[in-house]
C-alpha cells in the first residue's frame, strides 16, 4: 500500500478513526431554503464516507449572521432535521461526520442577513475581497463593535448549535476558530483592536474563543470538540503582529481542554505572511494535531511517520475525488476540480465526480 502512514488507525478523544485521511471543512453553498440542508448534501457527505472523518462545512450558529447566500445552518428545528439526514447516510455508509460551528461575524453582509449591520470585534471593514450577494458582488461594510456585554449571548448560539449537532446524529463538532470569521477576528491583532477583557493582550484575545470552548464542551464532553484555527492564513484581511506567540499561547490554553484535536492550517492562502506554526504547536500541544492547507499524499504521510502531526485534512482534493483514500492507496490519478462550480447550486461539481473505477473505466 502507498503512503501507509496514512492508513494507520487513529484514536482523536472519543473518535475512533480508521485513517489519518480527514475531509477538511469546505464551504459549498448547496443549502436549501431557510439554510436547510438536504437531500443532495447527504449524498455528498456519503460519497466521501471513506475518509477517517468528515469535517462538515461551516454551519451557521445563529440566525441573522449569514456570509454566504446559501450555506446551512444549525439553529432551527428544520435545519437539525435535515442534518440527520446526512448523519444518517453517512453512517450508514460507515463514516464518521462532526459539525462545524461558525459564526460569520465581519464577513457577513445586510443584504444576506434583511439588513443587519454585521458585528466583530473592532468597526474594521474586510478590504481584500468582495462578498457574492443576490444583488452580484459587493463590497464588504464596516461592522458593529460588539460591546462586551453581548458576547455572551452569541457564546450562548454556539451552546444552543452544540446541542442542535448532537441531536442531528453528529460524532462530535469542530469550532470553528480560522480564516478571518468571528472567534479569528477576536484572536488576531489585525481585526481586534479593542479595549477591555477581550481585547489587547493574548489572554484578552483568546478568551471569546476559550468561552465558546467551555460552552460547547459542556454539551459534548471535550472529547468529542475540536478547534480549528488558521494563524497564517490572509483571507479576510487578516494578519497578526506575532503569529507564532499567538499559537504558543493558545497551545499552553487548550491543553488544559483536552480537546479531540487541535486543527491547523499550516500556511497563507494568499501567501502574504509566511512562517512556521505547526512546530511551536508540536512541541507545546500534548493532544491530537491536525494540519491541512496544501499537502500532497507523499508529503502528509512523510509527515504523519516523522511525527510532525497526526493526521491531514485535505480539502479540495476531497470535493473533486470523493474515494480520496482509496485513490492515495493505489497511488492512482485525481480528478480535476472544477472552480467554476465550487459554490453553485445542483448535482454539477458536487455529486457528479466519478469514482476510481469508472475513471479507469473510461479509459
């Protein structure tokens, strides 16, 4: 078998998985009306059931905090629903599925949320991209400050969404702490610049996303939660002054959690700010490490056996191959992605991509 340090078992808290071959977080917009997830999602999620674990897209939190025009959400009863259907089908095909929890905070824009202001942590527009609305695409608007004392009702959403993914049938949930959305724009310098508990120093910074932690493991246990951040990465508008003294703090602050894992995108989207974060993280973090962002099979399974991490999450390599495992086995040829689908609706570039061997069959 090639690449075998993928396919060794690993044990991440209360997750028992069969390979070290995880399914990033990848946001499609396929949701149906009210951000319902349905029939067609499942099929998606069950197709790619052979990955160590399924880490479902980001999945708003709350109602009112949309930053796409069409992703789901796990705040009503329809919603939790129809996750239970892609729970269902996914174990039933023998996978394993947790949920991420996310709120879009900045990101967000009025005319997807009937004209709500969006909130952050600091009045800091995103600058460096657009956001894709029923009206085309838009400029992003200068947000909300959140005043202190209404950081613990949206702490409250992310309880309330924990409870809704485990009543939707998921193995656990991943907060959702990376790429310029809520929990991130409190912990990097570049969005927050308030004043106060939450603001300024590290501790300060951090604890929104500690409060959100304690929340949610209070409802699944710590062993089935984890945390995914992205220290480097530029989407969004996002730097931090002292990247690595950030993940060195957070790794000191989450060990005391024990958490499921710790996942961690390794590099810069936009390759604006470079540097290493998964070492300090290795030699700090004393649970599971997972990194994606990037890595080839050869290079996650070099990684794995060298003892850098414990586990890949590949991204859209998953969306265009659904039998990705499989394929890293036999060292056999990927299908193409295709961009111009990524966030359209229907079947097309979503449930469509042939398996290995009706590739092979068409050869």
């Amino acid at each position: 078998m090639h690449h075998s340090a993928l396919f060794q078992p690993l044990r991440a808290g209360a997750l028992e998985l069969p390979n070290r071959i995880l399914m990033a977080p990848l946001t499609r917009t396929r949701a149906e009306p009210g951000h319902v997830p349905g029939d067609l999602i499942a099929e998606y999620y069950a197709q790619r059931a052979g990955a160590g674990l399924i880490i479902a897209e980001a999945t708003m939190v709350m109602e009112g905090h949309s930053a796409f025009i069409r992703e789901p959400g796990i705040y009503s009863a329809a919603q939790v629903e129809g996750w239970k259907k892609t729970t269902d089908a996914v174990h039933a095909a023998g996978g394993r599925i947790v949920l991420q929890l996310w709120h879009g905070g900045r990101a967000c824009h009025p005319i997807l949320n009937g004209g709500a202001q969006p909130v952050a942590p600091s009045a800091i527009p995103i600058t460096s991209d657009h956001v894709h609305t029923p009206e085309g695409k838009k400029d992003y608007v200068v947000p909300r400050a959140l005043r202190d004392d209404e950081i613990p009702g949206i702490v409250e959403g992310f309880r309330l969404a924990a409870e809704n993914a485990k009543a939707a049938g998921f193995d656990g949930v991943e907060i959702h702490g990376a790429n310029g959305y809520l929990i991130d724009e409190f912990l990097r310098d570049s969005a927050n610049q308030r004043s106060g508990p939450y603001g300024g120093s590290l501790e300060n910074r951090a604890r929104f996303l500690l409060e959100v932690v304690d929340a949610v493991t209070g409802v699944w246990g710590s062993d089935r939660v984890g945390l995914r951040i992205s220290p480097l990465n530029g989407f969004n508008s996002m730097r931090d002054s002292d990247p690595v003294a950030l993940v060195r703090h957070l790794a000191t602050v989450l060990n005391q959690r024990r958490l499921a894992y710790l996942h961690v995108t390794r590099g810069d989207g936009r390759r604006e700010q470079s540097g290493d974060v998964l070492t300090p993280v290795r030699e700090i973090y004393e649970g599971i490490l997972i990194s994606n962002m990037g890595y080839t099979a050869a290079e996650a399974a070099a990684d794995i056996a060298a003892g850098k991490l414990d586990a890949v999450a590949f991204g859209v390599p998953f969306l265009a191959n659904p039998d990705l495992p499989e394929r890293f086995a036999a060292a056999a040829a990927l299908n193409p992605p295709d961009p111009a689908t990524f966030y359209t609706p229907g079947p097309k570039g979503y449930t469509d991509y042939p398996r290995m061997e009706a590739s092979l069959a068409r050869r």
